[in-house]
C-alpha cells in the first residue's frame, strides 16, 4: 500500500499488487478506511468473475509505506 500526499491537500491510496486498485481521503486516515474497502471490493470482483487473487495478496504479508512532511530548516 502506498499513500501519496497531493498536492490539493488529501491523500492518494495505490495498491501495486492490484493494478487500477486507487482511491483517496482527506486525511490518512481516510485514504487507510477507503483503500481497505477498494482492497475488498477489488479482490470480490476477481472472485465473482472465477479470477485468483494475485499471489502478492493471497500469500503476502501486508505492507504500509507512509510519507511523513517533515520542516525544512
């Protein structure tokens, strides 16, 4: 899972092991809530239409990048 600040204020969620798996919040807290339910709704979809998960998240632990603004000086 990566979470990218924008520009516009927000957050953008991008899921690698599921390609076209996007979605945003307004803080990092919503972009975490929202991409957990587009995590859902993609893998449901794969397995409604006969698909397998992709192996990155059928076996996969999970990981989190998070960026931190920090001051410059």
């Amino acid at each position: 899972m990566n979470y990218e600040p924008q520009p516009e204020g927000g957050y953008a969620a991008t899921v690698p092991a599921l390609p076209g798996c996007v979605t945003e919040g307004d803080t990092l807290e919503e972009a975490r809530r929202m991409a957990e339910d587009a995590i859902r709704l993609y893998c449901e979809s794969l397995l409604c239409d006969g698909k397998s998960l992709p192996p990155d998240v059928a076996k996969s632990p999970v990981h989190e990048r998070i960026a931190v603004p920090l001051p410059t000086r």
